[in-house]
C-alpha cells in the first residue's frame, strides 16, 4: 500500500484553490458556481494539514555571556 504525501495534497489543493479564485475574479457568475468547491477545498486543506506530522518548536539557548 502507498504512503499518502500530505505536503504534496495540500500543494494541489493549493494550486486548485489559486485557480478557482482567479477564475471568479473575472465574472460574478463564477464565484456562485465555484463558491461550493473553493469552500469544500479549503476544509480538505485544513484537515490535511492536521494530518502532518508535528515538529518539535527549537528551544532558544540562552547565552550566559
């Protein structure tokens, strides 16, 4: 079974939701066609950016100078 890459769905999605909002910026008719789609992609978006593993934040090290 293949491994899912997170980073590179939330890339597509990305790519996807930069075009659907480029498209509605030329007619009013569009953003009410793509309005459903561009909401369900930025819900897809979030849930797999929560799907990425975590990364430990760096600790400062202070220096005692």
């Amino acid at each position: 079974m293949r491994e899912i890459d997170y980073k590179k769905l939330i890339i597509n999605i990305d790519d996807m939701i930069n075009t659907m909002e480029y498209d509605s910026m030329r007619s009013a008719g569009k953003m009410k066609l793509n309005s459903d789609t561009l909401f369900y992609l930025h819900n897809l978006k979030s849930i797999y950016e929560n799907k990425l593993p975590k990364t430990p934040k760096k600790k400062e090290v202070k220096n005692g100078w």
